[in-house]
C-alpha cells in the first residue's frame, strides 16, 4: 500500500476549470505545472483561445506557469508560446528531473508548488516523487495510443483504491 499512496494524487477533479486556483493560491501556493495532452487540450492540438484565456487568468491571480511534457519540443514550444508559459520537453516523467527543472526555471520551492495532469504513472507518480503537491483530472478525450490505453486500464484500479482511501477520509473526518 504504500507504493500506491506514490500514486494517489493529493486531489482529483475533473477538468482543470475545477480547480479551486485562488484557494490554493491562499494556501501559499505560487506556481503551477501543467501536463499539456489531455490536460490541457487533446493531443496533437494547438493552443486556442480558451487555453490562452485560461492562462492570463492564472498569471491574474498572481502564479507563475509551466509545461512538463514528455514530448519532442516541436510540439511543446509552440503551444507555450501561445499561452505565454515556459516550458519542459522531453521530461522523461515519472522522473522528478523535469519537476525539478521546472521548479528551478520559476525559482519556486517545492511546497509553493503544484502540478496539474491526466496520468497516473507518469504525471502524478512524477510529482508525487518530487515532493510536488499533485491533482488529477480526468482526460479530455478517450481516443489515445494504445499504450496510453492499456496503462488506462491500470489506473482504474489505483483509483478504486483512491477512492477507498478518499472516502474512509471524508467518513473519518464527519466523526
């Protein structure tokens, strides 16, 4: 059990716009890492108006942004230039380098920091192992590589085990 909790995400919603940001802005959090592919938007897909608009809303509210992908900068670069983020390519998530890396670009600490994405072993087990406050949202889209798609299969049953956990919490804390 004590593996899983690496791959329990602090929280879960279901889409980024969920989040509470100014809450957790309250909180003393100062920056947010993002995942782009079914984070953000679906794959392959370029920044549009609601992403940029989403983005001008973070930086409003005071937090400093970055991407962390696992893909080639081609597809990164210009998605956080459209957003106006700096970016991570080739993260090699679940590894905390890109975590870190990203930490360091903004000059945050890791408990002023939070990362946002759709995978299980690769976003949150990553963020988890860099000490980096993890949310889970559910991804955008069901049409993915077939590798993604078999790795689905596995998060279903850490998140049934999350749920357990999540709900024996709420019970606990109504006593």
């Amino acid at each position: 059990m004590i593996f899983m909790n690496k791959l329990f995400p602090n929280l879960h919603k279901k889409d980024i716009y969920e989040i509470d940001y100014r809450g957790l802005y309250n909180k003393g959090f100062r920056a947010v890492l993002f995942d782009i592919d079914n984070t953000l938007t679906t794959h392959g897909t370029k920044a549009d108006r609601s992403n940029i608009e989403f983005f001008k809303s973070l930086r409003e509210i005071g937090f400093k942004t970055c991407l962390i992908s696992n893909n080639k900068e081609k597809r990164v670069s210009p998605f956080a230039k459209a957003v106006g983020s700096p970016y991570i390519y080739k993260a090699d998530k679940p590894s905390k380098k890109g975590y870190l890396k990203a930490m360091n670009t903004l000059n945050v600490k890791r408990e002023q920091t939070f990362f946002v994405g759709d995978q299980i072993f690769t976003d949150i087990w990553g963020a988890n192992n860099a000490g980096v406050y993890s949310v889970l949202v559910d991804p955008i889209s069901p049409k993915e590589e077939i590798q993604i798609v078999i790795k689905r299969f596995f998060e279903r049953i850490v998140l049934f085990f999350y749920k357990i956990k999540t709900d024996k919490v709420k019970k606990n804390d109504k006593c």
